[in-house]
C-alpha cells in the first residue's frame, strides 16, 4: 500500500539553490520534510555567485545547454525536461524574482542581486513548513536492508524515508563548502571520481602575463595545445591576472587543465588575441602599415585592436623594441609578432585553487545514479542533485540551471518513489 504523503519524510542536506529547490519541490507534494545545512545561515554559495549579481540560468535551449556539458550532458535531460531554463524563470517568478538576459544569453534577477534569490526560496521554504535545522551538520546515513532509514546529525539522529544529498563541491572554501557529501556518499557504497578545481583562473610558467594583471579582452581564444585536445579551444573574454590568466575563456577550459597537470608537469596553451584574425593575415595588414604608415609606432598601431599595456608587451616578446617603427619591421620579426597575436604560447602549471574554484570536477559517480529520478543505484531512498554529482558545465548560468533542475527532480522523485508502496 502506498504511503500518504503527509507521512513520507524527506531529508535534504545542504541549504544551497539544489537543497532548496528540492525541499520547496518535495514540500510542495505534501512531504515532511527536513533541511539540514551546516553553516549558519542558507544559500552562503549562491549570495557570491556572479559577482554578487546571481547569473540564475541561461537563454539556452535544454539540448544546448546539455550539449554544453559535453559527452555527460544527457544525463541532464530527465531535470531538464521537468525545469529547464524557461521553466526556471517561470518558476522564480512565482516566488518573486523576475529575471532579464545579457546580450550574451546570461540570465540575472532584475535585481542584479544574488539576495533576492537567496530570500525567496528561503521565504518559500519557511511558507511551506519545511523544518528548518540551520548549524546542523549530517555526519551518516543510516541504512536497512540497502535502503535509507535516518541520518545522524551533529544534533542526533533525523528518521528519514529518504534522503536528498545537495551538499555541493569543494569550490568556495572560506563559503563552508568541505566536500562533506563526497564522504556521506562513500560510506554508503558510492564511488567518486576525484574532485578537481573547475571554473578557475590559471597559473602560468610565464611571468609577463603577471605584468598585464587586470588588463582583459573581450575575445580570445585559448586552446589546449595537447594532441586529442578541442582545435577550436574556446573563446570569450579573458583576464590577465598577478599570477596568470582568468576570465571566461580559460575558466571554461580550466578543469581539463587542471586534469591534465595530473600528468603533465604544464600544460601549453595557445591564445588568438583577435580571433577574426588568422595569423597568416598578419603579415599582410602588416605590409600595409610600412606603405601607409611607416612613421608610427608597430605598438600604437597594434593598440588600435588590443589594449596598449598587451600590445607592448607583445612586441617585447617577439623581440621589437618599443619605439620600432612600422617601416623599421623586418619580415621576420612580423612573423614573430603575428605568431604572438594568434598563436601565442603560454605554459599552465597550476591553477588558482579550490578558494578561486567557482564549481567542482568530479564527484558521485553518474553510472551509479538514475538519471530519471537521481536516485542511488546502490542505496533505495537517496538522491543526489547538483555539483555533488560528477557533472560541470561552463561559465554562464549552466551550473546554476542544474543545480536548481536538479534539486526540483530530486525533490519529486523523491516523494513519488517512496510513495510507491510495495513491489
């Protein structure tokens, strides 16, 4: 016999946008349920995401932003199909928070405040009687016969019919994030693939980018120059940091940079500056400046295009001196500076780490979890939802589109499997 829903308890542990879309979800079918967050106040990670403004989701279709997410993507698609990203801003503005895109496709509350999210899903929450345990930390679940029982907490034990693990990552360290649901799942059986740092800016073996730091463009491609690497790399815009490069186009790149230096003592890249223009280009717009322009400077010519600290800089490493004149430009140093402008060489030997870190690599195994329902292969009654999976994707509200995707499954698979009775 099916259980009344007004008796199915759910336990969601971790208080993020996955933990409480899923509480709000599972509350909102009738479930009692509970929510455990360590830190002393919810949403701490989704408060500094964006800058502060919260790039809630994308314009993007569901296959695009699954194909985003590369080979994994289509796990995405049973969360995608119950909130995808138009259904996420509908969804926001039940609860209050209307929302308007960029011209790049990111999708920010009107507010341009990552609060007023925060607010409104923890005001739904606290509306719909979810029971609140703010400095709770969940240290074990307990299990009967291969299916969830309870949890214990730094408080005793919570019974429980099922269990909903939003913990997130490792990213954001000094926010509380510990990487406390990667052990919790362990326990259990569950296997995890090692979380690495993804979303992060780059150390370099260079010095000179540490020279530019905050100097940026809002287009470059950088690409892994390693065999079986993407040709295309990935464009967008780019940071030039104390320590090396940042911004969207090498964050997008940096979790497979950060896997490779597993195996690599650095790892190379190559930057395109222009990426309208190839490097066999240069040469002749080079040509160009000696007939009509010989008397300028290649530098200040060059910064008609690029910001005048990198086209300095640029020029200096392809050996010309700063005063060298358009028509003092030997065809072999113009092969140098146009190989500096779309092929330029730099060296990964680190990256900013899990503090920089804005999401996770890594984490429970997909193979071990129904994508239908994210419910545990292995363990009746427990699902995952959001970063704690081995599932990331690129800078512009695709990870937050998951997380909250994600959290509404799991907060309805949960009730409805449990809810099922015998079998």
């Amino acid at each position: 016999m099916a259980k009344d829903t007004a008796t199915v308890r759910v336990v969601v542990v971790g208080a993020g946008p996955a933990g409480m879309a899923a509480a709000i979800a599972a509350a909102e079918r009738g479930a009692r349920v509970t929510l455990c967050e360590q830190l002393a106040r919810p949403g701490v990670k989704l408060l500094a995401t964006g800058g502060g403004r919260c790039n809630v989701t994308t314009t993007a279709e569901p296959g695009e932003v699954m194909a985003r997410f590369g080979r994994a993507g289509r796990f995405m698609a049973p969360a995608l199909g119950a909130m995808g990203p138009a259904a996420l801003r509908e969804w926001l503005a039940s609860l209050g928070v209307e929302t308007c895109p960029d011209s790049a496709g990111r999708v920010y509350p009107t507010t341009n405040k990552a609060a007023t999210v925060q607010a409104a899903l923890w005001d739904r929450c606290r509306a719909l009687g979810v029971d609140v345990r703010l400095g709770r930390e969940v240290t074990g679940i307990r299990l009967q016969e291969g299916a969830v029982t309870a949890v214990d907490t730094s408080a005793g034990p919570e019974v429980a019919d099922c269990v909903i693990l939003a913990t997130g990552g490792r990213s954001y360290p000094h926010l509380g994030a510990a990487g406390s649901g990667y052990e919790l799942a362990r326990r259990v059986g569950h296997r995890i693939a090692e979380p690495t740092p993804a979303l992060v800016g780059l150390v370099t073996r260079e010095g000179w980018p540490g020279g530019l730091a905050g100097v940026s463009l809002p287009a470059t491609n950088v690409r892994i120059d390693l065999p079986r690497q993407p040709k295309a790399g990935v464009t967008g815009e780019l940071l030039f940091t104390h320590r090396g490069v940042s911004g969207p186009a090498v964050l997008d790149l940096s979790a497979e940079v950060a896997v490779l230096l597993g195996k690599h003592e650095a790892v190379p890249l190559r930057l395109s500056f222009l990426p309208g223009v190839a490097m066999d280009d240069w040469p002749r717009r080079m040509d160009a400046w000696r007939r009509e322009h010989g008397r300028r400077r290649v530098a200040g010519l060059l910064a008609e295009s690029l910001p005048a600290a990198l086209a300095g800089a640029l020029c200096e490493r392809a050996g010309l001196a700063g005063a060298t004149l358009a028509s003092q430009l030997s065809a072999a140093a113009a092969t140098a500076l146009a190989e500096r402008l779309a092929n330029c060489p730099l060296h990964a030997v680190g990256t900013e780490g899990w503090g920089r870190a804005m999401v996770t690599r890594g984490g429970v195994r997909l193979k071990e979890v129904r994508p239908e329902t994210l419910e545990s292969r292995i363990v009746a009654g427990l699902h995952f939802a959001g970063e704690l999976l081995d599932l990331d994707g690129p800078c512009g509200g695709y990870n937050l589109t998951w997380a909250f995707a994600a959290g509404w499954l799991a907060g309805t698979a949960a009730l409805t499997q449990r809810n099922r009775g015998p079998e």
